[in-house]
C-alpha cells in the first residue's frame, strides 16, 4: 500500500478549497473551527459557539465539510507518528520571516533536545515515583518541543497522558491555536496560553480536554499539599475568568 503524504494532501486540499481568499486565511479560519470543536466539549461556551459560527458562515456548505477533511488528514498525520504537522504546515505557508521574528525548530531537533534532557533528569533519579512531571514552555511556537517531549516521555515507559502537564505560552494567535489543536489530538494535558513572557501580560488561555479528563488539577492541588507550599500555581480560581477572554483577539 502506497504511504500518503499527508502534508501534500493537506497543502493542496487547503489550497482549492476557496479560491476566492488567500491560503493564510483559510488556513487561520481552519484552526479556529478546529479550537473551537476541541474546547466546547469542555467549556460549552457561547463565545465559542458564536466564534465558530462566525467563521464557518464565510464558506458554502461544501467548503466547509473540507474543513473536516483536512481535520481528518491532521488526524491521521498524528497517529502514523509524532511530528509538528501544523508547524510544517505554517513554514510551508511562508508565515515564518524576519519580519515577525517566528522561526520554528524543525521536529528532530526537538526530538534531540528532549532526549538529552530527559536523560539527564531520568539519570538524576528525579523521576522516580513521580506521580507528576511539569514542563514549562515560554515561547511554545505549534507546540514541537512539547511533542517532542512527551514522545521522549513514552519510550521511556511514561504515561504523558497521566504524568504529564504543560505549561506553553506564545505571543501570537495562530500558535496558540495551533499549539492547543496538536496537544489536544494527543492526548497532552495543557494549559495554552496567549501572552508575552517577557512582560508577564496574558491575554486567555484553554486548557486541553486531558488536563480535565485526568484531573490535573487535583494533582497540581496534591502536590502543593505536600509539599507544604505552592510551587505549582493553582489553576482553579482562574477557570472562569479565563473562559469569560476566550477568543477576544
């Protein structure tokens, strides 16, 4: 059986789906309508439900039925294996230039960088009995280095889906959504945020449906009860103010 190239589909499906507006948009518009499908189970939100709405009314009844085709085909990109698929999708578009200052790390990179450093934190005995292990990305980009870690975490015998939770931030709107589509299809439990780091302003955030799946919270709680002080910030009184910001961008 002949291998498809997902990203060739994905790229020419994108393409002819409407001719009338540019490849970039429809593209923005794709991750929208896929954020918004991933959230509202969770958040059943108006301002989400308004959001889609809003933008799948810019398409025929058949464009937007391709929108789930390219769903499909991201899907299956993940499941054949780990990779920054909207990442490659996002340089192919030519949005990486020195004009924004975005330039993502290319996938094997990160693979690489993650097994250094999870070698390094493994052989440390850190990880031993460790009901939780959290990461923090600044500048999360579509999410690769955070992929790529939970990748590493699973060769090693790690349950990502239940030992894992994340932390990413981006300054730009299509990563954080972007980011929070590809941490979701796999299973990552995360909390996505739009904001600078640098100046510690934060505009919204969606957490993944597995930190609510695997109560993360719960855990973030336990440890902190443990430890006798708050090294992981509570994520709870923060839910509905979040939810209130969603998609104001």
């Amino acid at each position: 059986m002949e291998k498809i190239d997902y990203l060739k589909e994905f790229m020419a499906k994108l393409q002819s789906l409407d001719r009338s507006k540019d490849k970039v948009t429809v593209f923005k518009d794709f991750l929208t309508l896929c954020t918004c499908s991933l959230a509202q189970p969770i958040y059943r939100s108006e301002k989400l439900e308004q959001r889609y709405l809003e933008t799948v009314k810019q398409y025929t009844k058949e464009q937007a039925e391709e929108f789930s085709k390219l769903l499909a085909l991201l899907v299956m990109a993940l499941e054949e294996k780990y990779q920054d698929f909207l990442g490659e999708v996002h340089m192919s578009l030519n949005l990486s230039s020195k004009a924004n200052g975005r330039y993502f790390t290319p996938y094997p990179v990160c693979k690489f960088m993650a097994e250094i450093n999870f070698f390094e934190v493994e052989n440390s005995g850190k990880l031993q009995d460790k009901e939780l292990i959290t990461l923090s990305e600044p500048c999360c980009g579509s999410g690769a280095m955070i992929i790529a870690f939970a990748e590493t975490m699973r060769k090693h015998n790690f349950k990502y889906q239940n030992q894992l939770y994340v932390k990413a931030t981006d300054i730009n709107d299509l990563c954080l959504m972007m980011t929070y589509i590809q941490l979701s299809l796999l299973g990552i439990p995360a909390k996505v945020i739009l904001g600078d780091t640098l100046s510690l302003k934060f505009q919204q955030a969606l957490y993944t449906p597995f930190y609510y799946l695997n109560g993360i919270e719960f855990k973030l709680q336990k440890i902190n009860s443990d430890t006798k002080q708050e090294l992981i910030e509570p994520e709870n009184n923060q839910k509905q103010n979040m939810q209130l910001q969603l998609f104001q961008l």
